[in-house]
C-alpha cells in the first residue's frame, strides 16, 4: 500500500533528476512555488496530505514524465528510497528577511509557509534551515551568495559559529565565545571589526551554524 510518504519521496526524486529544487519544479508546472515544500505536507491537524491529483498531472506534463514512469520511481522509494541517500530539502531564506516577524518561533525553528528550499544530502534533522548572505559585510568569512546551514538543535562550544537573533529583529552571524549568568560574549566573523556582548534578555535565538556553502 502506497504512503504518503512514498509519492512526497518520489517528487523529491523527480526534482532531483533534472537537478530542481521543489519549489523550482512547481513553478515550472506553472503551480505556486510552495506546492511541495514541507509545510503543505501536512494539513493543519498535523495528519500527512496527499498532493493533488492537479499538481501532480501539471508537473510530470511540465517535465514529460509519463505516469507509468513516476509509479515506477514511487516503488523504487518504497524499496529503499532510489538506492542513495537523497537527504532532505530544508527552508531557505535571505539573511536579511530573516530579521522579519513569522519565519521562527521562540526558539530558532523556522515556521510559516513563505520559505524556498534547498536540497542537502545525507541530512536528516526537521529543524534545520538556510540562510543565505546577503552581501559581503562579513568577508572574508563570508561573501554575498553564500549559504549557511544553521541547527537550532544542535549544542554550540566555544569557537562555533552562531547565528543570533536579537529581540529588536537584528540577525547577526558571529563567532561564540563565552556565556555568563547575564550575558553571551561573540567575536566577529570579521576582523575589521571588534567582538560584541549581548545581554541574554535582548537574545531572541541562538543556534549553531553547522555547514557553509560557498
């Protein structure tokens, strides 16, 4: 019996064989680019959904997959997920709308449905998210264009880079240094620039950033 699951894998598939993002994938259907990500996978009681008949006839006629074809990769994800690791597609804004209200909840994990995404091998966490730098305040480190992967679950050491959103909705991506009953001491990504003190009450989130692309 096919689960929903197996079909969401299978358009996953699908994007990755002619190398798009799900969200590039439903606009090349002529469909809204948030038809396939994560958060219309599951309807608002929590339950997974189906994708609709409709969109999934726009998109294999937008990329001439015959239906025959598409069952066919469906069975190979229920065998063993097309025989890779295909890892996950995670939400992925810029640096700059991440300072916006309704894409994070109290703690660091994105929510809201106006997110893109962007495919990572081999990654499993349903917390994880992407942002990606917006220019190149904080070169050399970082350059306009870059992604960074952050993980609001993973634990932060001394030396991590981090992501901090403050409570005036000010983003920053610094270097962890220390933490105190009061505040939490960041260096900069910078050199040009000096480290920084925030108090833990103007800290909205912290979290670890845990890959870069650049």
């Amino acid at each position: 019996m096919l689960t929903h699951q197996d079909i969401w894998a299978a358009l996953d598939a699908l994007a990755q064989k002619f190398a798009m993002s799900p969200s590039a994938m439903a606009r090349a259907a002529g469909l809204d680019p948030t038809t396939f990500n994560k958060s219309k996978r599951n309807g608002a009681d929590g339950k997974a959904r189906w994708p609709s008949t409709e969109s999934l006839s726009k998109v294999l006629g937008a990329l001439g997959v015959s239906f025959e074809d598409f069952a066919a990769q469906t069975a190979k994800s229920r065998a063993g997920r097309f025989g890779m690791d295909m890892g996950a597609n995670i939400p992925l804004i810029g640096m700059n709308q991440a300072g916006q209200d309704g894409y994070f909840d109290e703690v660091g994990n994105p929510v809201g449905e106006h997110w893109d995404e962007i495919r990572m091998p081999g990654l499993r966490d349903d917390h994880v998210f992407a942002l990606q730098v917006s220019d190149d305040a904080l070169a050399p480190a970082l350059r306009g264009g870059d992604t960074v992967v952050v993980s609001p679950a993973t634990g932060i050491k001394p030396g991590d880079r981090v992501v901090v959103k403050l409570r005036s909705g000010e983003v920053v991506a610094k270097i962890f240094n220390s933490m105190s009953a009061s505040k939490v001491k960041l260096q900069t990504l910078n050199p040009q620039y000096p480290g920084r003190s925030v108090a833990l009450k103007d800290i909205q989130w912290m979290a670890r950033i845990v890959w870069v692309s650049q």
